[in-house]
C-alpha cells in the first residue's frame, strides 16, 4: 500500500469519527508523507493546523493508522517540506499501485467550493429523500422564486452535502454566469472572526451580498454565536429582498435549534423545508450498487446485503465499508467473499456494543439543545429548558431502564411522578411528531458516536 494509498483509507475512517466541517478543516489539505521505523510523519499546511491535529484528533489519528498499518508507533506533524527523497523506483512503483485505485480525488471548484462529483444523476432517491431531492431540482428550475430559502435537515451522513452540492453543480451547469458560493457555517464563522480581527469586514459582507446563489451547509452550528448570527441575517435579507436564492441544511428543523435567534428561525421556516431520513434496506443497497459502478468495481449481491443489513444509519459509513473492501481486495489480491468481506469489515460491523450512563446522556442532551447542564438540573421552568429536561429524562429511562426515583434524583431531586408525566408525554408525542423523533435520534447518534 502506498502512502497514498494507506492516508487516503485513513481519511476514509477518521471522516466517520468527526463532524464534516471539522474534517474539511483539520484534515483536507493534510498528506501522509513518510512512514519508517514505526514513526508515521504528516504534513499539515500550517502551525495552527499542526497544534490542533496534535492537541485534539492524535488518538483518533493513531488509532486509525495503526489498524490499517500495526507497525505505526507514533505520529509526528511537520509543516510541509520533504521528510525523506524517493528513489524513481519507488516512485515508479506507486505510481503503478495508484493507478489501481479508481477512488475519486477532490476536485473542489475554487470559485464555488462546489465538488463536481456530487450530481443529481448519482445521487439514489428513496422515500427517505425524494421530497429533498424534488425540491432541490424545483430550486434549479426556478431560482429564487419558488422555494427560498431552500431548508434541507437530517442526520450525519445521510447525503444533504452530496443533495446541496448537486444543486450548486446543477445551477453552474445551467446558468454559467451565476455566482454561486458553497461554504459550512463553521468556514462562514471562522472568516468573519478573521474579517473582524483584521478590519476586514466590508471586503467579507461584498463577498457573500453579491453572489447568485449562497448555500450554506449545517447552519446549526451558528446557533449561540451571536454576532455570526446577526451578520447572517443581513446577509439573508440582503440576497433574498434581491430574489437570490439561499439553500440551508442542518441536522433539525429550525424550531428546533432551540439558541437559534427567532428573526432568523422565521426567516428559515419563511421558505421550504424537507427531511432526510435513514434509508430503508433497498435504498442502501441501490445506494452502494451506483457506488461500485463509479468506482468501476464489481461486488457480488450478497457482499453487498450484508453491508446494507448490517450499516442502516449513515450512508457515509456504507461507502467507507465499501473503499475498506475495494483497497483490501486491489491490495492483497484476495477473492471477494462473503467471508473475508466479514473479515475485513468485523471491526467496523462487529464492533462491540457502546455503552452510556446518565451524565453522557445529560451532556449530550444539553449539548443537542444549546444550553448549559446545569439548566437540565436546576429547578428553572422556562419553556425552553422543559422540554430538554423531559427529553433528557426519557433517554435515561429508555437507553439505561433506569427507575424513576433514579432519574429525579439525578435531575435536580425531582419527584419520580414528575419523571413519569415526562417520558410518558415523550413517549406519546414521538408517535405522530415526526420532527421529535428527528431529534431523538439524532441525539441518540450523539450518545453512541
């Protein structure tokens, strides 16, 4: 396996651990760039980069590198520069091996920070996704008129950047004059504190009030951030007064982002907004068929049922089960059955069971909803701290079977028939409240990640 080779499946794998914008931050512009006497050194573009890879992501890094590589000890960063010089043998040899690969690179659009392989031709439509994907293609015919802003929400990994850059690609596609700018919420953040830092602001509100199209992705993440939020909202009325059109997506509805400031809450609920859910066994299956057919690789049906019965959540995680597969088979040259396939992927599939306990869930509840755990204790009976509170109480009844009494002790010593009324009003309204079963789930993925 080349370094290459042996980084890029790491990516793969550390992708599935991290949110999005903090791999295309931390991660993207990061190589491999030697690996002897167990010492694995990575090249980072920048000093601050090296600090935080260092600081935050050194064991999920380790780890990673160690279970594709056993001979990796260590990790050291260095920023840039040539650690040690290939012979034109070696390099003539990985370049053989890297033409076996048939993974996509990114080809990222400077201009628009779209990638064009996420098209609508290969992005899989089901019941889970076909309202989002029909409302994205009305928003190419028809641009700031129809729906705008566009609202798009759903879990980790179920294709809202793949549906988002689709519509971007589209757009540029059919109207080449257009100004079209994709970025995360977490890039639009980070920039407007560097606007602020370097009195720079004019320059960065020109930026994004003159684009055609702006498409922000997991807005979520400005919730809290108060002046990101405010300049945002000039931002939004600026390009919608003018009919440009602003496509959204996050991981809940708006009414749910409970720090979310409400002017900018109605302008979002003022547009379109569709859901993407988790995709039933068929759709997973059809989903990772038109992945092997991009990577030009051929896997038998029963290989691939038993990945899609098996990683029922999270798309991303069915395509990095896959890359594990290809890169195994392309390096060792092995036959694809269904047995080594349970084999390669046994500590992806077959990983033991997570545990939790009630200050995870408490943590993770507070977290989902933008406010401090102490809010989930204390006595306070603010609307917006009720319903985290009951939420938080459901979840420790339902994922520890935990007593009732147990559950208003840890809760701020409530009475038991108080955690009862929670998780039985929980309980009932999961049943016809689509958007709260949403946000169960997703906080459930929080608990378990």
């Amino acid at each position: 396996m080349t370094l290459k080779q042996l980084w890029k499946t790491a990516l793969g794998e550390i992708e599935l651990c991290v949110s999005k914008p903090n791999f295309i931050t931390w991660f993207k512009n990061t190589e491999l760039k030697n690996k002897k006497e167990g010492i694995a050194i990575i090249n980072v573009p920048n000093g601050f980069n090296k600090e935080w890879l260092q600081n935050k992501y050194y064991n999920l890094i380790l780890k990673t590198l160690k279970n594709l590589s056993p001979d990796v000890k260590e990790i050291q960063f260095a920023i840039g520069g040539n650690f040690f010089q290939k012979t034109e043998k070696t390099q003539e040899k990985e370049a053989i091996k890297e033409e076996q690969l048939e993974f996509e690179e990114f080809h990222i659009d400077p201009e628009t920070n779209l990638n064009p392989k996420y098209r609508f031709d290969n992005f899989v439509v089901g019941s889970f996704n076909e309202l989002a994907q029909a409302a994205g293609i009305a928003v190419t015919k028809h641009l700031g008129k129809l729906y705008n802003p566009l609202f798009v929400y759903g879990g980790v990994g179920l294709g809202k950047t793949h549906l988002l850059q689709a519509i971007g690609n589209e757009i540029k596609r059919k109207y080449p004059s257009k100004k079209i700018k994709y970025l995360s919420s977490e890039k639009y953040t980070s920039e407007l504190v560097d606007a602020l830092s370097k009195k720079g602001m004019e320059s960065f509100k020109t930026k994004y009030r003159k684009v055609d199209i702006l498409i922000v992705d997991d807005i979520h993440f400005i919730a809290g951030k108060e002046k990101t939020q405010e300049e945002f909202f000039h931002t939004f009325n600026t390009l919608h007064q003018q009919n440009k059109q602003i496509i959204i997506s996050a991981d809940r509805p708006p009414k749910a982002i409970s720090t979310l400031a409400d002017r900018l809450r109605s302008r979002f609920e003022g547009g379109m907004i569709a859901d993407i859910s988790s995709p039933d066994l068929e759709t997973r299956i059809a989903i990772l068929k038109a992945k092997t057919k991009e990577k030009n690789f051929e896997i038998s049906e029963d290989i691939l049922h038993y990945i899609a019965s098996n990683i029922s959540k999270n798309i991303r995680e069915l395509e990095g089960a896959l890359n594990r597969l290809i890169v195994s088979h392309q390096l060792n040259g092995k036959e694809l059955s269904l047995s080594y396939a349970k084999k390669i992927l046994s500590n992806i599939i077959s990983k033991p069971k997570t545990f939790t306990n009630f200050k995870k869930i408490l943590n993770c509840v507070a977290e989902f909803y933008d406010i401090d755990i102490n809010d989930l204790i204390n006595k306070c009976r603010k609307k917006e701290l009720v319903h985290p509170r009951q939420v938080a109480m459901y979840l420790i009844r339902e994922e520890l079977k935990a007593s009732y009494p147990f559950i208003g002790e840890k809760l701020g010593n409530r009475d038991h028939t108080t955690v009862i009324y929670a998780c039985e009003k929980i309980s009932k309204q999961i049943q016809d409240d689509n958007n709260l079963q949403q946000e169960i789930n997703l906080i459930k993925e929080r608990i378990y990640q």
